[in-house]
C-alpha cells in the first residue's frame, strides 16, 4: 500500500503553484517535465507526472548520434549481428 503525503503550497498572482521540495524530490521532477492536471468530483484535482515512453526516449537519444555506420554494418539489425558475432566466439 502506497503512504499518502500531504504538503501545500501557495498560488501567486500568475496562477502558478511551487511544487514543495519534498514532494519534486520524491517525483523525480525536473524542469520541463510535464504535469497532468484531472479535476475529480468532490474539489479532488489530481497531478501526474507525465513520463514520455521508452520508444520516444530511445528516439530522441539516438536523434542526437550518426548510427548510420552500425546501420550499415549490421544491415539494419544490430541485434542478430551480435548474436551472430557471439555465437562465432564460441
């Protein structure tokens, strides 16, 4: 069963809210992640932390490096060609 944490913060004149510390801490929050706001009946607003998918990460760190050479290398399949590479090595 998951413990319930309470804190509370204060709205300023921008309608923004300070996440307290404890509570980005125990999120793993950092700037620019995105929150998801639900309004629940009963005044009960929720927040979710919105974490993007693995695909979407894998995608945005391999935007970031030339892979074409491994591409190229192992016809487009990194995976058999290791296999392959480790099954030789035996």
């Amino acid at each position: 069963m998951q413990q319930s944490k309470t804190n509370e913060g204060t709205i300023n004149l921008k309608y923004q809210i300070t996440i307290p510390a404890v509570m980005r801490d125990a999120l793993g929050l950092q700037p620019g992640d995105k929150i998801e706001f639900r309004l629940e009946a009963g005044n009960v607003l929720e927040l979710r932390v919105k974490r993007p998918k693995p695909s979407e990460t894998i995608a945005a760190i391999l935007e970031q490096f030339d892979v074409s050479a491994l591409h190229n290398e192992t016809a487009g399949d990194a995976v058999s060609a290791v296999r392959t590479t480790r099954q030789d090595d035996e």
